[in-house]
C-alpha cells in the first residue's frame, strides 16, 4: 500500500514511517499540511495518516480538501493528542475513517492499518 | 575678568558634552555589538539544533523498534562519536528522547528508557537538578520523572520541600509518577503550601488502581500544614475512605474555612446517621458558603429532626440561605413543596421567586 503520514515532530514521523515500511508499505513523509495536500494529488495514496495540529494546513483542512475533491474514497486515520475529542468528533464529520490517540503504540498502528489493506485478512 | 569667566565656563560645558557624546556613542556601539553577538550566537545553535533534528531522529525511530535481542547490545551508529560529548548535542537529544517517550506506549518506552540509560542522558538530567537555578531544577526533574528515573529517587524526595513553588511541586509530582499513592510520603514533611492548582494535578497524577493501605491518611488529617489536612480530605473523599470518618468530623472544627469546607464535600458524600447533627453544630460559626453547603448536605443526608433547625433558617436575612432552606424542606417535609406554600406567604417576594426556581428545579 502507499501511505501519505503527515506529522510535523519528526521523531513521531520517523518512527510511523520506519514501522510502516517494516510492514512492507511505501512510505510518503510530509512534515506540514500544505505539503501533503500537495502530495496527495501527486500521488493518490491508498491511505492517509494525519496528525491535527501541523503548520500552514491543519488535519482537518487535509481532509476536508480530501472529501472535497471526491474520485477514490481514500481512508484517514487521524492521529490526536489525549483531550482533543471535540476535534476528533470534528473530523469524523469531515469524513475521517478512524483515530488513534497519542502516546500510542506503534505497533498499534501497524495493526489499524492492516484494516484497510485490501491484500491483508484479519481474522 | 566676568567676559573670561563665562568664557572658561562655556569651554568646561561644551567639552563635558562632547565626552558625553562620546561614552553614549560608545555604549550605544558595544550595546549594538552585544545584541548582535548574541542574535548570532542564538541563530548558530538554532542551526546546529536543526541540522542534528535529523539524525536524532533517525536513531530515536531505529531504537524504538529494537527487538529484545537488539536491546541486549544497543548498536547505535551516531556517526561521528565525539558528539556525545558535546552538551547542545545531549540536551537536544534528551529533549527528542523525552519527547518520543511521551508520544508513544508498549515497548517503545523501555528501549527509549534504555537509550536514556546507555547514553548517561540521566546524569545530564540530575546535573540539572542539582543546579541553583531554579527553572533549570525543574527541567531536570521533569526528564527524570518522564524517563522513570526511581533511582534518583532520594534527592527528589528532598526537594518535596524547596522553598520554591516550582521545584518542589515538579519534585511532588515525580514521586507520584515513580510510585503512585505511596509517593505521597512526602506530605509527612513539607512545611510549604499546596496551592489548590496543585492539589488537583496531585489527584489527576494519581490514576492507578486503588490502594490496599490508606491508613496514612488519618495521620495527615492531623498534620499541622492546613494545605496537607486540605488535600487529604480531598483524597479520601477520591478514594471513598469509610474509614477515616471521625477523623473528618474533628476536622469541622478547624479554624480554616477551606478544612472545613473539604470535611463538608466528603461528608456530601459519605453521610452517616450522625452527620446532620454535626455539621448542624458548626453552623453558627461558618460563613456564607458553608452555610449553604450545609443545607446542600442536609438534602440527602437529612431527616424531619432537622425540621425545625430549617424552619428557622427560612428567617435568615440572607434570600440565597433562605432559597436553599426552603429546597431542602422541601425534600425533607413529607408534604414536601405542598408544606411551604401553607406555612409561607406564597405569593410575597422573595418567596414567590424561591418558590417558582423549587418547582422549576424539580420539574426538570
């Protein structure tokens, strides 16, 4: 699967980069959301992962230009800090696909985006 | 002779002035040579602290996924070893490690506490703590509480009592991070005040499961700090403790409204058969605000003894003491609302008002 990860803190995108490249995943790193809107067109992943708050364009904005533009449903899990569940509840409005909440587990992660690989089955 | 006078007078003043030009000039010039040393100074560390952002980074994402194997050795590749050496260089890796600690859980956290270990990022972090500023005590403390470090434990512990605010309410807050309930032995000595902000961090800090022995409560119930009879109150009204009711009851008597007010809270909550009778004796000498939580209490905890006690609160010269008299009667008297509109004059103010909230309140 291609995966766009758009996360400002380096060591945090890094880190879901390398476990996601572990699973075997192509990995398109973007440290602000103006750059992965950009990417997003560029390269139509097959799943988004996106942190909230980030500079120029917000999480949110991510995936209101997402839903917006229409064509493939691309799925996005949202990645939040503990507290923000009014934005959480923002974002599943906006059409986001699921979240997990910070400090997480990567490995967690790992499995939440086994979810939406089409090649892999949970049982 | 005067002409010359003025003369030599002029001269002095107009070469005094001159001088001043000069020193103020020359101050204005190392000030400026000042600012931009430092502007400088500040932008080269700015850039060094970007350029390493990088393969910090790296090395962090590569440890949090070293399997156990793996973080039996701790092989890391820093490239050029001589930056270990070098502060800047450590204390932004301290800050990344922390920063990734705190954003993740599992087993990420164990590698990146050993990383922490290998690297005596800890050491870094107690020189911190030892340091005589105090903003920079705190920061030590806030990396080793993060990263778990119980061994430093005993230096914390004296720093429970600083006579900063800061350092001892961070040192507080790392002994209930390391140990839970049982880190709160630090209330067996602090003579400083527990600002109420703090109290409730205290509380929050303290999520795990709850513990088999609270015994200590009872002596702190006792402690001659006001701010530690407060917040023990405040934690056996958390923790539900049957246990230390008489110890409660003693506490209505103290001078402090705040004690006096947390007794009031637990006993909301926990009420016995005695407790209308009790709180009723403090209610004399209580201001407006225990007054208030005492007729609160009486709503639940309260029987038709306590009857006529609220018929003569319903004379009180102060309408928010009569409004809530009048609330609990209402729940008290068997005829409940139906009592009040014969025994008052329902239609005069302020009882009309009282009456419409009562009903309001009990509709909804």
């Amino acid at each position: 699967m291609t995966i766009l990860v758009a996360e400002d803190e380096m060591i945090m995108l890094k880190t879901i980069e390398l476990r996601l490249k572990k699973d075997g995943h192509e990995v398109i790193s973007c440290q602000d959301g103006r750059e992965a809107i950009l990417k997003i067109g560029e390269f139509s992943p097959d799943l988004i992962i996106t942190d909230i708050m980030m500079p120029f364009s917000s999480g949110l904005e991510i995936i209101e230009t997402v839903r917006k533009k229409g064509g493939k449903k691309i799925p996005i899990i949202v990645l939040s800090a503990m507290g923000q569940e009014n934005v959480v509840l923002e974002a599943f409005q906006l059409g986001a696909d699921d979240y997990i909440t910070k400090p997480f587990s990567p490995n967690e992660l790992s499995m939440r985006v086994k979810r939406y690989n089409p090649s892999s089955v949970i049982l | 002779m005067h002409g010359s006078f003025i003369h030599i007078f002029f001269e002095m003043n107009a070469y005094k002035f001159i001088s001043a030009i000069y020193i103020s000039l020359l101050a204005l010039v190392l000030l400026f040579v000042f600012i931009l040393g430092m502007v400088i100074y500040k932008k080269s560390i700015e850039r060094k602290r970007k350029m390493w952002r990088d393969p910090i980074a790296t090395i962090i994402s590569q440890v949090i996924f070293f399997t156990e194997e793996e973080s039996e050795t701790f092989d890391i590749d820093f490239g050029n070893k001589k930056l270990l050496q070098n502060d800047l260089f450590r204390q932004c890796l301290i800050e990344e490690v922390i920063h990734a600690r705190k954003n993740l859980t599992g087993t990420a956290t164990t590698n990146l506490k050993k990383l922490y270990e290998i690297l005596n990022l800890d050491k870094d972090s107690f020189k911190k703590v030892n340091s005589k500023r105090w903003h920079i005590k705190v920061k030590g403390l806030q990396e080793l509480s993060v990263m778990e470090q119980v061994k430093y434990v005993k230096p914390i512990f004296r720093l429970t009592n600083n006579k900063n605010e800061l350092v001892r309410a961070e040192a507080q807050s790392a002994l209930i991070s390391f140990y839970g309930f049982p880190g709160l032995r630090f209330l067996n000595i602090t003579t400083y005040p527990i600002s109420q902000w703090h109290q409730i961090q205290l509380l929050n800090n303290l999520n795990g499961p709850k513990p088999d022995n609270l015994d200590s409560i009872k002596k702190w119930l006792r402690s001659p700090n006001e701010s530690v009879i407060n917040f023990s109150l405040k934690l056996a009204t958390f923790y539900n403790c049957y246990n230390v009711y008489e110890s409660v009851i003693n506490c209505l008597q103290h001078p402090g409204i705040q004690v006096r007010l947390g007794a009031l809270d637990y006993l909301k909550k926990m009420p016995r058969e005695d407790t209308p009778e009790k709180i009723i004796e403090i209610y004399p000498s209580g201001n407006k605000k225990i007054k208030l939580l005492i007729l609160d209490i009486l709503k639940e905890a309260g029987t038709e003894k306590q009857l006529l006690f609220l018929l003569k609160q319903l004379h009180n010269a102060d309408n928010d003491i009569k409004a809530s008299a009048a609330k609990t009667l209402s729940c008290l008297h068997p005829l409940g609302t139906a009592f009040l509109q014969t025994h008052l004059f329902a239609d005069e103010n302020p009882w009309k008002a009282i009456f419409l909230q009562i009903e309001t309140e009990r509709a909804a």
